[in-house]
C-alpha cells in the first residue's frame, strides 16, 4: 500500500470513528444524568484499562480487576453524593506503587472532574466550555504552528509542537471560553476568556505530559481503542488536565458558571445540594 493510500485509509478510519463518537457523546452531555454517568463511568474503566497495558501490568488478576474498580468505585460514591469520599479513594491506590497508581489516580481524578461539573447547575454549558477550549487549544494550535513554524517548544517530548503554535493555541482557547461564556450566560464574556487561557495552559500541560509519558514508554499512541485516533488518553489528554482546573475554579462561584471570576460573583459558601 502506497504512503498516500496509507494516510487516505487513516483518515477515513479517523471520519468513521468521530462520526460515531461526536454524536454520542454530544447526547450523553445534552441528557446528562444516568446516561452522561455512565459514559464517564466507562471511560475511568477504559483509561485505567488502556493505561496498566501500556506499563505491561497484568489484568486479568485480583490485583488488576482491583486496579479496574476502583476508579469506578470512587464515581459511583460521588454521584451518592460522598465527592470527599471519592477524591481520598486516590491515596490507597499508593500501595500498589507509584507506577502503576498513576493510571487509577489519572482516571479518578479526571473522572470525578467531569462528573461533577456536569452536575453543577450549569452542568452541561460547564462541559461545554471545558471541551470547546480543549479542542480550540489543539486545533489552533495546530494551525498556527503550522503557519508560522518557528523555535519548538519542547523538541525533546514532542518535536513537531512550537512556541508559536502554543501561543496560537491560548489564543484560540481564551476565544473559545469567551464565546462560549457569551453563548451560556451573557455578560460574562471577560471572565470566560480569562478562564479560556486559564484552561489552555492545563490542555497543552497535559498534551505535553502525555507525550512525554509516552516517549518515556516507547510508543507512538496510548492504545488502539479508538480506530484510527490511538487511545482514549491521546485524545483525551488535555481535558484530562483541564477539566480538573475548571472543577477547582467552580469551588469559588457557588451557583454561577465556574467561568464567573469577577469579583461581583463571588459567593461565600458553596452548597451540595446543586449535585443532588
């Protein structure tokens, strides 16, 4: 097979694969409830799964099914409403060594993340933000280093990123929360393109992470579960990482989107029963 035929049936592999994936996901985040819950149940389950494999633990033993269950564990206590509980299940996964407790403590933390943003009181324009500054962070990134070119950013990790395409990616990022925060609840514009950038930094901090995890390991991609796009943690990788940041930055706006920085929305307390 020719190196063009090669690239043509990789991308009608790539088109397969989001044509199935993007509308799925799309209506697990507009239904939320049950069925988000257990889209992101499942992808804690998979990341956990994908990430013992790359390290060569064993699965298919007690201490792996354990390794398995345990992040799922930890978001079925969040949605009964223990999110504490949840987030301390991350320490005793230190037993079984740093190594292998980095996939499980990824896969909690990210997990949890996702879930509880959802169940904020503007769950699903939460979500929404968080992936609209990933995916612009990446894809601006992308074109913007590709037209500029210029000095890489970390040549040792990953030698095809550039400066100019990070700071191409921030910007994108920093747009997308904008229009994004402006779409959901409008006047809130400021705040969503500072938080925007906030949240680009995480992306590209986890996208660099990942790949140096990788270089690291020896492999090109973190799996095969997705045909034609690798595994779940090279495409998920930066909102791995950004979704954990916005989840923090919702501790301090209460009732308002996350993205509600000025200081006229900050609230003095933070209630539970908005992920009821």
């Amino acid at each position: 097979m020719s190196s063009a035929s090669a690239r043509w049936s990789d991308l009608r592999l790539r088109l397969l694969s989001a044509a199935v994936l993007v509308p799925v996901a799309a209506f697990c985040i507009w239904r939320g409830g049950l069925v988000y819950d257990a889209l992101i149940l499942l992808a804690m389950f998979g990341l956990v799964w994908e990430g013992e494999t790359l390290i060569r633990q064993p699965l298919k033993t007690w201490r792996g099914g354990l390794l398995l269950a345990w992040p799922v564990i930890a978001g079925l206590a969040a949605l009964k409403g223990e999110w504490s509980a949840a987030f301390w299940m991350i320490w005793p996964t230190l037993i079984f060594g740093f190594p292998v407790s980095v996939p499980v403590i990824i896969a909690i933390v990210g997990g949890l993340s996702l879930l509880w943003l959802r169940h904020l009181p503007f769950g699903m324009a939460s979500v929404l933000f968080v992936l609209s500054v990933v995916i612009a962070s990446d894809s601006f990134a992308y074109l913007t280093g590709r037209i500029f070119g210029g000095p890489k950013l970390a040549p040792s990790i990953s030698p095809g990123k550039t400066r100019s395409g990070a700071i191409g990616g921030l910007l994108g990022a920093s747009l997308a929360g904008g229009l994004v925060a402006w779409l959901a609840v409008p006047g809130t514009q400021i705040g969503g393109l500072i938080c925007g950038a906030v949240l680009g930094i995480f992306s590209q901090s986890g996208d660099l992470l990942e790949s140096a995890a990788k270089r690291r390991l020896g492999v090109k991609d973190s799996g095969r579960l997705i045909p034609g796009h690798g595994g779940l943690l090279d495409r998920f990788d930066g909102l791995l990482a950004a979704a954990p940041a916005a989840a923090l930055l919702s501790l301090a706006v209460a009732t308002q989107p996350f993205w509600s920085i000025l200081p006229a929305h900050l609230p003095t307390s933070y209630g539970s029963s908005s992920h009821d």
